[in-house]
C-alpha cells in the first residue's frame, strides 16, 4: 500500500508539539558534526522501534499508522548508517529485523503483509537487501541465502511479473489480483525495479540486469510515465495506461535519477544514459524551494502530505545522495541541495530517543512532529552528506568468490517447489495450500474494507 495518488486525499493531521529543546545544530563540511547528528537520529527511530517491538514482539515491524515498506525503507537507511558512521551497534537488530521479514518465499513476501504487499514495498525491503550486499552488511546469513541472494529473488519474482498483456509492459502497483489497485501501473513499481536491476547490474556484472534495467527504463518513457524526465505517478491498466496521472512526487523522479546514474556507471559513461540523468538533474528543480532546499511538491505547502508521503523525501535524498557518486558530473549541483537540505532538516528536529522529533519541512518554518516518516527523512538527508567520502559500494568481485558474493543464480536455493515465489502474480490460486487460510483472511479483510 506504498506511494500513490490513491492516498492522496486521506491527509492525516500532524501532532503538533512545542519544542522541548533546542534544533540539532549541523556543520555539514564537518564529518564529526555529521556523524553526531545522524547518531542522535537513529538513536530516535531505534527507541521508537524497541518500544514498538516490546509490544508486538514481531521484528521488523513498526506499529500502526506505518505500513510495512515504511519500515523496509528505515531498515535499509539504518543499513546505511552503520556502513556510513562506522556506529555498529545496531547492526544485530536490524539483522533480525530484515531476516524476520524475507517470507516463506525467500523474497520478502511475508504472507502476514498479503492485504496490502504491492511491487513498490517488496522492493523497498529488496533494496534494503542490496544495500546491505554493496555495504558488507555484518556476515549474517539466511540459511545458505546472502543479502545478495535476497535481492536477486526479488528481482526475479518482479521480472517474472512483468506485465506486457497491458500496457506493453511495466509493473503493476499491486501483485494480488484481490487487493485494491492491481489495475493500477504506477511509476514507482517499475522505477524500484529499474534501480534494482541497475544496483544488480553494477554489483554482479551480469548483463540480464543491464538489459531489464534498460528494459524498465525505456517502457516508463514510451508509456509517457516519464516525459521529459518529468516523473509521473502511474495509469490505469484497464484504460491501456493512455490517461496518466500527472502528480510528481521526489521519490519517484530521485529513484529514477538514481538507476540512470547507475546505469551511466555500468556503461562506463555512455552518452546515451548521460543525456537521461543529465535530463533528471535538469528536472529535479521541481522539488526544490528556498534555493535548493528539498520539498514534496504535491502536498508539503497545502500541510495535505500523509503518512507515507511524508516518508518521500527521506527516499529521495538517498537517492539524490548516491547518484551524486556513480555519475560524478552532477555531484556539485546535488550535493549543494543535499547540504542545504540536511541542514534545514537538522534545523527542524529536537529532543532525543523516543522523545525525537523533526519537521516535515526542512525550510526552518516547520512544525515538529513525532512522525517515523520525518525522522526517517532527517537520517536519509543527513547522512547522505557521507556518501561521497565513505568507500564506494562494494561489487561481487571486490569480494572474490566468497559466500557474501551470493551464488551465481540466487534462484537455485529456492527453486524446489513450494518455495518459488508465486509465478503467476495476482493469483492466489499459484500459492501453495498452506497459506490458503491467511489468504482467505486476507481476501476477506479487502472485501471489508
Ligand atoms: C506474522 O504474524 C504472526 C502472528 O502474529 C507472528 O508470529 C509472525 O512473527 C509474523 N511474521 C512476520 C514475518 O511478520
Ligand atoms: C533542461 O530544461 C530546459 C528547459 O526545459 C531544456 O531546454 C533543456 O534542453 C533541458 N536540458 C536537458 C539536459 O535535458
Ligand atoms: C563510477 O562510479 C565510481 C564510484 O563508485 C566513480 O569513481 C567513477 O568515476 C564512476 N564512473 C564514471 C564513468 O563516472
Ligand atoms: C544472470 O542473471 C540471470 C537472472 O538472475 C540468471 O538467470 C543468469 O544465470 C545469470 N548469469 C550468470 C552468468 O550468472
Ligand atoms: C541450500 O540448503 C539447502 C537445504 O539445506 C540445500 O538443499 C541446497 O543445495 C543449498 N543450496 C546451496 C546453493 O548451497
């Protein structure tokens, strides 16, 4: 149930809270100052989560209003935070947390999640997965799985999915046929497995992933999803995608910015793929108020932004972040929005742990607010600001031929039987009979609501 126009008008309010103590100062040319802030930030989103934990007692979860790829997209940043602050010290938990979350398919396919699991959060929690691969995330292995291995199942349940009856092509937004916007095509499904097949492409060399990254690419494009590198949020299946809705959001338009740019890497700086992120840089102004200071177009100044949308910006100054260093021409011009954004961010938060809070706007003039989204989105930006010192992203063969390194199809541990992810997207009927009940549960739940 992640990131579409569909929510759009079920604008939560914001808790409002006076400030108990004064902003998070930043210096963001200075490591240490960087390292703190982002410290203190983490040290919130984990207090939230260990309280959440102690009541539901299910890791990997946050509790109500955060829906489950809220918390894929907060795992992977705090897989981030470790790599990037050297602060280890909740790598266990956040283990657990991944781990407990991949699903009876070895492809984060929890079946508790099957009312609301679209493409867009299986592949958060995918992405989550490749980071930890390109970041050396601690050792721990799922049975004989690796991070790497999770990725490329989830890679491989999506492109398995791909849609050519309609549309020709693309991702729809949901994978079950009974959940409410399967007919739906949104930008974000087929830009997650863009950015996923690219990050593949990079870390294994393999060309299926260059290819269906291309692939990916090229149909959002044709289908006018993105047009003139303007971002578009997705179309209706049913209607052949001819009526696209027009909303911008920045997570979508830095998810793309960012697979273009890892594509411009894989190719070693083709002109083909330069002239995309070059033609996204150019766009990502739309995003961008107070002289470069990143905002959510759609709903940030009219306060309407809900609960996943206020969790947008966090994704795209991850993103912005790590293109800046696979396609180093646009670096300056990112980084500059990125510091100018941290700082506002920084700016906006105060307290500690638990009591952490921070601002949906990251322009000084905004509210505080006890939302998991804005905190997220404070960690994301800020530090982002050490993606450009910190060692780049590891690849398969920086690793040698070791067991991180994944095996050579991921898909060989899995595909016995039961254990393939369903082939036939949407239908319930391809899942084995075990999970017929919480299927039926599921189905039941939908047809409620
Ligand atoms: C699914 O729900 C059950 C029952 O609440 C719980 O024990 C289990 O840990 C959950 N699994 C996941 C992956 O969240
Ligand atoms: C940037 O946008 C301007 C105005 O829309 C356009 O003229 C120019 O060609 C664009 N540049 C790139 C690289 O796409
Ligand atoms: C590819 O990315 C690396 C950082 O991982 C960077 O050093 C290199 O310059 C990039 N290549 C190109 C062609 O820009
Ligand atoms: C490349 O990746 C694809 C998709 O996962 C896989 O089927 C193929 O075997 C891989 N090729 C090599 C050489 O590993
Ligand atoms: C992974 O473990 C399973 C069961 O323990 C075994 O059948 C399979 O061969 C193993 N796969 C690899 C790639 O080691």
């Amino acid at each position: 149930m992640f990131l579409s126009f569909l929510t759009l008008s079920l604008a939560t309010s914001t808790t409002l809270f006076a400030r108990s103590s004064a902003a998070l100062d930043l210096d963001v040319k200075d490591q240490q100052s960087i390292k703190s802030v982002a410290k203190t930030l983490a040290g919130g989103i984990v207090a939230t989560y260990k309280n959440d934990l102690g009541e539901s007692l299910i890791p990997g979860l946050f509790s109500d209003p955060y829906y489950w790829w809220e918390a894929g997209a907060v795992f992977g940043s705090l897989v981030d935070y470790s790599f990037l602050t050297g602060d280890n010290q909740y790598d266990d938990l956040v283990g657990e947390a991944l781990e407990h979350q991949i699903g009876d398919f070895n492809a984060f396919l929890p079946v508790n999640q099957t009312k609301t699991l679209g493409n867009d959060d299986q592949s958060t929690w995918g992405l989550a997965a490749m980071s930890a691969a390109e970041n050396g995330f601690t050792t721990s292995k799922i049975g004989n799985l690796s991070w790497i291995d999770l990725a490329k199942n989830v890679f491989d349940s999506q492109a398995r999915r791909w849609d050519s009856k309609t549309c020709d092509g693309g991702l729809r937004w949901q994978i079950y046929e009974f959940n409410y916007g399967y007919s739906y095509k949104n930008s974000i499904s087929s830009g997650q497995f863009f950015l996923l097949a690219a990050r593949l492409a990079k870390f294994t060399g393999n060309e299926t992933y260059s290819d269906w990254a291309e692939k990916a690419f090229e149909w959002t494009q044709d289908v006018g999803l993105i047009d003139d590198y303007h971002v578009y949020d997705g179309a209706d299946a049913d209607e052949g995608c001819s009526d696209v809705n027009r909303i911008q959001w920045p997570s979508n338009h830095a998810i793309f910015t960012e697979a273009a740019a890892y594509m411009y890497n894989v190719t070693k700086g083709s002109d083909k793929w330069k002239t995309v992120v070059a033609g996204f840089l150019n766009t990502s102004s739309v995003f961008q108020e107070d002289g470069g200071i990143l905002f959510n177009v759609a709903c940030e100044n009219n306060g309407k932004c809900n609960t996943d949308q206020r969790a947008m910006k966090g994704l795209a100054a991850r993103s912005y972040a790590r293109a800046a260093i696979f396609a180093p021409f646009i670096a300056e011009e990112l980084t500059s929005v990125l510091e100018a954004s941290a700082k506002g961010a920084a700016e906006g938060c105060s307290g500690k742990e638990a009591k952490l809070q921070c601002s949906n706007k990251w322009t000084g003039n905004g509210e505080p607010s006890s939302g998991l989204g804005e905190v997220f989105g404070a960690l994301a930006v800020v530090q982002g600001l050490l993606v450009k010192d910190a060692k780049a992203p590891a690849t398969a063969s920086d690793r040698g031929t070791g067991t991180s390194a994944g095996s050579p199809t991921a898909n060989a541990p899995a595909a016995s039987g039961s254990d393939q992810p369903p082939e036939n997207e949407g239908a319930a009927g391809a899942l084995t009979v075990s999970r017929g009940l919480s299927l039926a549960v599921a189905a039941l739940v939908v047809v409620l609501l």
